[in-house]
C-alpha cells in the first residue's frame, strides 16, 4: 500500500517552487540584458500563439474541409483504388500476371 505524502515533502515542493519564482521576479526586475533578450523572445512567443488563435478560429473550418472533404469515395473524398472489401494485396493476387504485348 502506498504511503501517504507526508507535510515535510509538500513542504519542500512549496518552497522550492517559492524560491524559483522569487528569483525569476528578482531577475524579471533586473536591468540585464540576457533578461531584455527573453521579454523580446517571451513576448513574440505569447504574439505567435495569439495569432495562431485567432487564424484557427478563422480559418479552421476551411483548412478542416479542405482536408476532411465530403464525398463518397475513399478516407477523405477520394476515390478508392480497389473494391473496399479487398486490400491492394488480395485485387492483385487472384488476377493472372500481365505481361507487355508490342
């Protein structure tokens, strides 16, 4: 049987999770330039996943469609190649084999 967490590891978590954030903010303060370099970075990829958003929720039922295309043919609208209840395999086994007649 498992034994239950004890306080004193909850403990150290919450501590440690504290003391990160505590220097991330003291180092999110600070004037350095390794700081400028991650808000610019930090910044365009907050502005990248708010545009890839925004353009799903735009254009996300044409890009959907133009994938998932309605029909009556195969997986996504095409037409199948052999008889569904066949494989690519078993069409070709059962015919005689072909050969070029010039």
């Amino acid at each position: 049987m498992d034994e239950p967490w004890d306080f004193e590891f909850l403990s150290r978590i919450v501590d440690s999770l504290v003391t990160f954030l505590s220097e991330f903010v003291d180092d999110w303060l600070a004037n350095d330039m390794r700081v400028a370099v991650f808000k610019i970075l930090f910044s365009w990829l907050i502005l990248s996943l708010v545009a890839i958003h925004f353009a799903w929720k735009v254009y996300g039922h044409t890009v959907n469609d133009m994938y998932y295309r309605q029909g009556t043919g195969g997986q996504n609208g095409g037409t199948p190649d052999t008889a569904p209840h066949l494989s690519g395999w078993d069409s070709s086994a059962g015919e005689a084999l072909k050969t070029h007649h010039e």
